[in-house]
C-alpha cells in the first residue's frame, strides 16, 4: 500500500486528479482512492494497493506542480519521535557562513558550506576548514550574531509545539554548533540538542572543534537511539536540507526535505516548497484548529 498526501489548491483538482490517476494506472498503479481530507481541506489523499514511492510522487508533479508532498507506504499518522537539522531547516541560515560575515570571510565560508551541503565535499573536512578560518574571532560575536542575524523559518515553532502537544518526542540534531543551537531549541520547544562544540579560549574561537564531531553518522546514530528508546513501532519523522542529513531522512518514516539540496531531496519520501514548516502539519493530518501557534 502507499498512501500519497499533496496540499492541492481546490480549484481544479478534479481534472488534474483524472489526468494524474490516468497516469498512474498506466504505470500500473491503479488509483484504489483518492479524496481531500475532511480536517484539512487543501490536502489531497491518493491511495494505491501498490506502487513505487518515487514514481507515484514524480506523476503527481507532474500534474500537480511542485506542491508540498509526502509518500508512505502505510497510514500516515503522528510520529513519536521528530529529529531535525537546524541550519537552512529550523532557521533560515547558516550559522558559520553569518558567523564569518562578522569576520569578514564570509563568502569564503559559504562557500565551503554550500559545497558540503550539497555533498561534494567530505563533512569532516570542510567543518574544520571552516572553523579554522574563525580563529581569533571574539566569542561576543556569537552573540550579536544570534541577535542579529539568526531567526526561525516561518512555522518552525508551530511545528514543534503541536507535534509536543500530540506525545511526540522533539530532538534537534545538527552538524553546527551548540552555541546557537542551544538557544534556538529553547526558543523553539526541542527536548534534546546534538551538535559541534567551538573551541573558546580567552574569549576567542581557538579555530578548532572541542570534542568529537557530530555529522551524517550522529544524526541517524541519534534517531536510531531515540527510536529505540520508545520501542517497535515508533514512527519517526526527520526534517533536513543537506547531504549530511540523508542517513536519517532515509531512515524516517517520513523524511521530509526543506529548503533541500538536490541531493537531500532525491532522498527524501516527503517535501515541503511552500517554506512554512506547518505544510508538514498538513501532510500529517493534523488539523489547523489543533494546532499550538508559535
């Protein structure tokens, strides 16, 4: 069984809906059933006994446009457990390319960012070039860069609070630093926060990590353990946009990819263009009227 949900302006919905499940029968995925949802009224449900995920989803862009989307292959409920990436997912930036703008290099690190993102460069490796250009940056500038230059994507508080509200577990995981990440997942609702530690010495950033390195293998060593902690069963949910984020995107029942990298979102079974993370809350099935407003 797959279970596709595609947030579809009501306005002709219905013959794009014929042409869509015309197309999908030819590729030999009959439509078993296909409706809006009663609690969500702009979230299109299409049910097929059968199918590949990526294609049924490739079929629906096509007659649909590039909608928020998410394909399963069971019910869709509310997860127990939610894992995201911060940077470019939970806030609009990243944290070391606005970190630089203060040491002036900014478009030198952005773009090491860019390319590791996109999984051209190993992680490790340009994290550490990155850090190393910000040796002797004052560890003030943390700050007003917090203050000044970081802010949450539209629904990001929304989306953590409700999805609390409804028992699940909220962990924030990322491959940047705890100094801002701390701080956001307090402003945001997350219960647990993985990430770097910047080396700080008589006030300055020394250009090295402290401790190990939290990458690709933490994020999904950390939804793998969360998971695990709540038993057989538990679905899952996890948000990112880069290649460090693929492991646990693929091991979520429903990774979602925001704001993606190309190569993020191929791996991704769900989507979200619209950039406001309560899309999710619609692809869930949770009603807006349930929802806790950030």
């Amino acid at each position: 069984m797959l279970i596709a949900r595609l947030i579809a302006e009501a306005s002709g919905v219905e013959t794009r809906l014929d042409a869509a499940s015309e197309a999908l029968g030819k590729a030999g995925m009959p439509v078993a059933a296909a409706a809006m949802l009663d609690f969500c009224s702009d979230v299109l449900e299409v049910s097929l006994p059968q199918g590949d995920a990526k294609q049924v989803a490739a079929i629906l862009t096509e007659h649909f446009g590039e909608s928020d989307l998410l394909v399963a292959d069971h019910a869709i409920e509310i997860p127990h457990l939610f894992v995201s990436d911060m940077d470019s997912t939970m806030i609009g930036q990243e944290c070391i390319d606005e970190l630089a703008d203060f040491a002036g290099i900014k478009d030198k690190v952005a773009e090491i960012t860019e390319r590791a993102m996109r999984g051209e460069l190993e992680f490790e490796s340009a994290l550490r070039e990155r850090v190393g250009l910000l040796e002797g940056l004052g560890e003030r500038a943390i700050d007003n860069c917090l203050a000044e230059r970081i802010a949450p994507v539209s629904g990001a508080r929304t989306l953590v609070q409700t999805l609390k509200s409804k028992g699940c577990r909220t962990v924030l995981v990322t491959g940047g630093f705890h100094h801002f990440a701390d701080r956001v997942a307090d402003q945001l609702g997350f219960e647990r926060v993985v990430g770097n530690r910047l080396a700080v010495a008589n006030g300055q950033l020394t250009g090295a990590l402290a401790g190990p390195v939290s990458d690709a293998s933490t994020k999904l060593a950390t939804l793998e353990e969360e998971r695990g902690k709540l038993g057989e069963g538990a679905r899952v949910l996890a948000t990112g946009d880069g290649a460090n984020d693929i492991p646990m995107i693929e091991a979520a029942d429903y990774g979602i990819a925001y704001r993606a990298k190309p190569k993020a979102r191929d791996a991704a079974n769900g989507r979200i263009v619209s950039e406001d993370l309560t899309g999710v809350l619609k692809l869930l099935g949770i009603p807006e009227t349930e929802w806790v407003m950030g």
